[in-house]
C-alpha cells in the first residue's frame, strides 16, 4: 500500500481542479484526507494499492502546474 500526498496552491486549484480529478478518477485510489487552507491551499492524501499506479499518479500530478506530490510506503 502506498500513500501519495498532493499539495496546490488556491490559484492551482480553481485552474486544474477538473483535470485533478480526472486524475484521480483514474486510478483505484481511496481519498484519505482532503484540506483546505484559509488561504486556499490543498492538501490531499490518496492511498494506493499497486507502486506502479502510484508513481504514475504522482508523475501526472506533477504535470498541473502549481501541484506538488510525493508518494511513500505504508
């Protein structure tokens, strides 16, 4: 089991929040924790079953701009 953690900035967010999930929607994940700042920021935590799935989660997480993500072991 893995646990990607994804943190944006507000401004990140509204620009790429559709194709965020749209992400998320395609791996088999489970929402853990979902934030968000009174600034606006996002911190989001997704577990995942496969590493392969999760280095590929992280890797089109990164490609929103203004999105960070790293995954570790559970």
């Amino acid at each position: 089991m893995w646990l990607i953690t994804i943190n944006c900035s507000g401004d990140a967010w509204k620009r790429y929040a559709n194709d965020f999930k749209a992400i998320a929607d395609k791996y088999h994940s489970t929402c853990v924790s979902s934030k968000k700042t009174p600034d606006g920021q996002r911190f989001m935590e997704y577990k995942v079953e496969d590493v392969g799935d999760a280095e590929s989660f992280q890797d089109e997480c990164l490609s929103l701009e203004g999105f960070t993500a790293s995954f570790e072991s559970l």
